[in-house]
C-alpha cells in the first residue's frame, strides 16, 4: 500500500452540523478525486488506485478509476477508457452498455 503521509488531504470527512457550516478536520492522504456518503469515503489517486477509508486508515481497493462516487445508489465509479462500474458483494462489477465521464450515486 501506498504511504500517504507524505501529503495532507483536507476532507469534509468526520462531519458535524455546527450552526450554518460544517467542521472539518485535515487528515493523511494523497488523492485526486474523493467522494463520501452512507457512512462511506472513496478516492482516487493520481495512479488510479481506489482506496475507502477505514477508521484512521486508508486501504486498497482493487480496480483502476478516473472517478468514483458514494451514494444512496452505491458505490459507483468510472475508469480512463469511460467505462462505468458498481461495487458489488466488494468488488468492481462492469456495468455494460453504460458509458459515462462522471456519475453521481444519488437517488431523487
């Protein structure tokens, strides 16, 4: 696993309603693209790796993402080539026919 305790990532993780904003607090991490909802946190790094945050701790996911999106939907993400995925029973599962630059894991 990567060492991320090269570079800080300012997140909106650990979150609490105070009058009209939230408070965030700076955590370990080197990611380009991060997402969080339904208690969950997913990124992506430079490289493409995807990582979901564990308590204090990042860990690998298998798979390579450009994006990747936590929502009442799932986990959702999409790869170099536009390819969309879903995360299901914890791994990748290609969702044919679909081709996306950026999803939204939202339900309305």
């Amino acid at each position: 696993m990567k060492n991320f305790l090269l570079t800080s990532l300012l997140a909106c993780i650990y979150f609490q309603a105070v009058q009209s904003g939230l408070v965030c607090r700076q955590i370990d991490g080197s990611l380009k693209q991060i997402d969080a909802g339904n208690g969950l946190v997913f990124g992506v790094d430079d490289d493409g790796s995807v990582y979901t945050r564990n308590g204090e701790y990042w860990n690998l996911i298998p798979g390579t993402l450009s994006h990747v999106t936590v929502g009442p939907a799932g986990v959702w993400g999409v790869d170099r080539n536009f390819a969309v995925y879903r995360m299901l029973g914890g791994s990748w599962a290609l969702m044919t026919g679909e081709e996306l630059l950026t999803v939204k894991a939202e339900i309305q």
